[in-house]
C-alpha cells in the first residue's frame, strides 16, 4: 500500500512516499480503507520532536491520528462493525500504532464509531481528536442549561466544536478571536465573539457577565493564557484546558475556589485505558451532528497525501481558519 512514512524527525520535507505491507488483521480490530485524515497540532510536534517526547512513535513512522473510511476487514470478536461501513475515529499515529497517512490502518473497534450520515469523508476525518477533546472537557466541567461559557480560541480546531457543543447543552456561548476572519467564523458558530487584543478579562467580564465571571471556561489556547482563565472565571466555577504543560500561579484558583480540568485525549490510545470511553463519545458526537447541532469547519486549501508536508506547514503557518484534511 501506499504510506507516507517518516524516517528521521524534523521539518516538513521529512514525509517519504512508500510502498510498505499492509497492515495485519488483529483480534478486536478492523482493516480501514483510509480516505481521509487531517492534521493536529500533536501531529506536526511528532514530526518535528520525534524521540524527545515520550509518546512519539519508531521510524521508519507513519503518523497521522485521525481518520475516516470504509472496513475492509474485520478481526476476530469484532461485534460493532461490518465489512463496507463507513466509520471515523482517532486510533493511530503514535506510540506503536500506525497512523492514518496511508491507504489502510489497522484499528481497535473501541476506538471507532460509524461515520455521521451527513458529512463526507473529508468533513468526519476532521472530527475526532478535536471532537472528544471538546466533547470531554465541557462534559467534565458539567456544562449544562443556562450557565454563560467562554471558549478560549473558538475559531480553533478544538474551539470551534467546543462553542456548537455548548450552544448544545444549552449554554450562553462566548468566545475569543484575534482576527476579522477568526470573529466572523465565532458569530457564524453561535457565539458572542470577543477580540482579546481589543478587549481585557475585566472589560468583558463585566460587560457580558455584570462583574460575576463566567461558570465554565473551555480554554484551547491554555499556557499563560490560563490566567486570563482564571481571572474570568466566577466563583466555584470550572474550567478545562488542553495545553497545562508549565509552572502557573494557582492563587487565583485558591481564592476563587476553581476546578480545573485537564484534557489529554491520547491517554486511550497511549496506555490501552478505557477506550471504549472513546468509541461512545463518537457514536454521540454521530448523533448530535445529523441532529443538525455540529458542524466542522475546514479551511479552503485541500492537500492530497503527498502534500502532507504542506498541510503540516499551513497548520504551523497559523493563517488556516477551521481543521485542515487531508485526502487520501
């Protein structure tokens, strides 16, 4: 089959095209044909760090994490799915698992869901990671009816699905951007768009929430910007972040009594722990977006799979608005 393989880590021009084995069918997995996958900002920190972070995988490696396709085959005690359904999921790409950068990937049933029946393969591909990321952060800080949610990044690949599940559960949805584009896309996602660079944490605290702060925050920029976080939190208030990897000032989270959430969503995959968790958060994800509440937004450029240097770079170049997929 034909792969994109990775030999040494580095910059964009590492992809290698290659001829490599098919992947062997395993118990509790499925053979995917692969027609579309798309590009996360844990892909590209793979391909450039390689061995120096810990859940990298091999080379020669093929990465890639998140897919969509049709079963090939399917493994012994493989009870959910049938040869020739349409199916998504994230279930590659790291550690010993090969990723979706090739015409076919080996994947754990746990780990997938049957495609929504309203996107095409390039728009289901561009869900997962990004999906159960979302889903599993505001769904742990208990989002319900009637709080106000701020989404840090909503423009994002993370923050765009975040600001529709919101508006889902019945939130007051508002959200950061820094760009025209970015604010035009929050208000078009149902949300209150707000310019950081125009706009403090005070200022529109106390213009959308009188002063109080918000009940939940879903911050998809997280670092230093957590504590623009906390300041804007209410009181017991909860926030979730996917980016918690520095030393922070937590007084702010003493003093205010805040719960924070940290999402890492390839723990799963990495350490074969409650992936089933996974698979049931797609299958809901499946039924919420042909319910017409979620729709993924993909930039304009379209790459193939030997343009996958590209897509790395235009991801890295950070002008791309909504997740950027690639065909297989």
């Amino acid at each position: 089959m034909k792969a994109m393989i990775v030999n040494k880590f580095g910059g964009t021009e590492v992809f290698e095209k290659s001829e490599v084995n098919k992947p062997f069918l395993k118990s509790g997995h499925i053979l995917v044909k692969v027609a579309a996958t798309s590009v996360n900002t844990v892909d590209t920190m793979i391909r450039q760090m390689g061995p120096e972070l810990p859940l990298s995988p091999a080379p020669p490696a093929i990465l890639g994490m998140d897919f969509a396709g049709t079963v090939e085959e399917i493994g012994e005690g493989v009870t959910k799915f049938s040869v020739g359904d349409e199916v998504y999921g994230c279930a590659g790409g790291l550690a010993d698992l090969q990723g979706a950068l090739a015409e076919f990937m080996l994947a754990d049933e746990n780990l997938v869901a049957l495609k929504p029946k309203t996107l095409s393969m390039r728009e289901a591909a561009a869900i997962p990671l990004v999906g159960i990321t979302a889903y599993e952060g505001l769904t742990r800080a208990g989002v319900h009816k009637g709080q106000k949610v701020l989404v840090h990044g909503g423009a994002g690949g993370v923050g765009h699905l975040a600001v529709q599940l919101a508006n889902h559960f019945g939130a007051t949805v508002f959200s950061t951007g820094g760009t025209e584009e970015q604010l035009d896309l929050i208000k078009e996602l149902g949300a209150t768009s707000i310019n950081f660079k125009n706009e403090t944490v005070d200022d529109y605290v106390r213009k959308y929430t009188e002063g109080r702060g918000f009940d939940v925050i879903f911050d998809s920029v997280g670092g230093q910007n957590l504590l623009n976080s906390f300041n804007a939190a209410a009181l017991n208030s909860h926030i979730a972040t996917t980016v918690s990897l520095l030393e922070i000032d937590l007084t702010t989270v003493h003093f205010k009594g805040l719960s924070l959430h940290v999402v890492f969503m390839l723990i799963p995959m990495l350490h074969n722990h409650q992936r089933k968790v996974h698979g049931d958060i797609l299958s809901k994800l499946s039924e919420i977006i042909d319910s017409g509440k979620i729709k993924p937004h993909l930039d304009a450029q379209n790459f193939s799979l030997e343009d996958i240097g590209d897509a790395h770079a235009r991801l890295a170049s950070g002008t791309a608005v909504g997740k950027i997929v690639v065909s297989i």
